[in-house]
C-alpha cells in the first residue's frame, strides 16, 4: 500500500528567474516552491473541513 509522503521536509535545489525549485528529502520528489505552498494551503482547508463535519 502506498502513503502520499507530504513533503515535510524539503530543500531548495535551484532558483531560475522568479521560480524556485524544491526537492523533498523523503521521497525525492522535485517540484516547483509555488506547488509546494498550495499543497500546504489544500491540506490546511481539508483538514478544516473534517473538523467542522
């Protein structure tokens, strides 16, 4: 069975023009920073969600 690893610990790994790229240090995914922050964002209202339910 696979987790979704939630990318609790990343790291910066390149910088072009005005993105910036980050690597996750337990899974090795690499996206882009702005992706990582939405995700933060998503999982942050769904878990608001669940409390209200």
């Amino acid at each position: 069975m696979n987790t979704v690893c939630k990318h609790p610990k990343v790291r910066v790994v390149a910088r072009e023009d005005d993105a910036e790229f980050v690597e996750c240090l337990d899974c090795g995914e690499v996206f882009d920073s702005n992706e990582f922050r939405d995700m933060a964002i998503e999982e942050l209202q769904g878990e608001e969600e669940e409390e209200t339910a």
